[in-house]
C-alpha cells in the first residue's frame, strides 16, 4: 500500500491519497448487506423463471380427437372447441398446423374445406365433447 503526499500551502489543505489496487476490496457492513440482498434477489428470480418455464398453457392432460369441418367452421372455432378453458389465440398456430397436415398442403386461413377430418389434441375427455357438442 503506497500514501502519496500532495503538498498544499497550508496543513489543513493536505490530501492523503491511499492506493489499494494491491490488495484485496473491503466491504463495509453496508455493503455486505447489499451484496447479500443482489444475491437473494436474483436466486429468487432465477428460480422464478424456471418455474415459469416448466409451467405452460398445455393442459396437464391431453386427449386426441377428430374433427369433422363442417361450414361455417374456422381455425378459431376448431381451436374454442378443442381448447375451451384456454383463450382460442394460444392453440391457432396449433391448429393451422393440424389443418394443413390433415388437408396436406397449405389451407388459407378462414378457408376450410368441407368434410376435412381434423386430429387435435384436446384438453377435454371425449365424454365431456360429445356432452357439449349436444348441449349446443
């Protein structure tokens, strides 16, 4: 550690000027608390996001079903009818692609052909389909 003197005209003006770039830092009490509360803060992030990836909109359980299209039907209709707990906007790039796999090329969307058979997978048990479908 080096102190260099800087002469000043009077001895109330002197300036003392420590040089620590050879040692190691010290923290203050405050410091160590900051440090320590970064840390739990972003422990405490981190885990919040893996949390967040491993949870999804997928319902925990999935059932395969077959849709007929029948007029007036679109991929909105198709993804409310396999996903009615859930809003229809997460399940239609799902959807899309299950209509264009089942039709086997690209279907405009809106455009439907009549008569397709459509697989989705569902988040609702066959029985509870066949009970809405009679209820509508």
């Amino acid at each position: 550690m080096r102190t260099l003197n800087i002469p000043a005209k009077h001895e109330s003006h002197k300036i003392h000027v420590t040089d620590r770039s050879e040692g190691p830092i010290h923290l203050t009490r405050r410091g160590r608390l900051a440090r320590t509360g970064a840390a739990v803060v972003a422990a405490a992030g981190i885990s919040l996001g893996i949390a967040e990836a491993h949870s999804s909109n997928e319902p925990k359980h999935t059932y395969e079903t077959t849709v007929t299209v029948q007029s007036p039907m679109t991929e909105w209709s198709l993804a409310q009818k396999a996903y009615p707990n859930s809003d229809p906007r997460d399940h239609l790039a799902e959807v899309q692609g299950e209509v264009d796999a089942a039709a086997g090329h690209h279907v405009q969307p809106g455009a439907l052909p009549n008569g397709l058979e459509v697989h989705l997978r569902t988040s609702v048990p066959p029985q509870e389909q066949i009970a809405q479908d009679s209820n509508r």
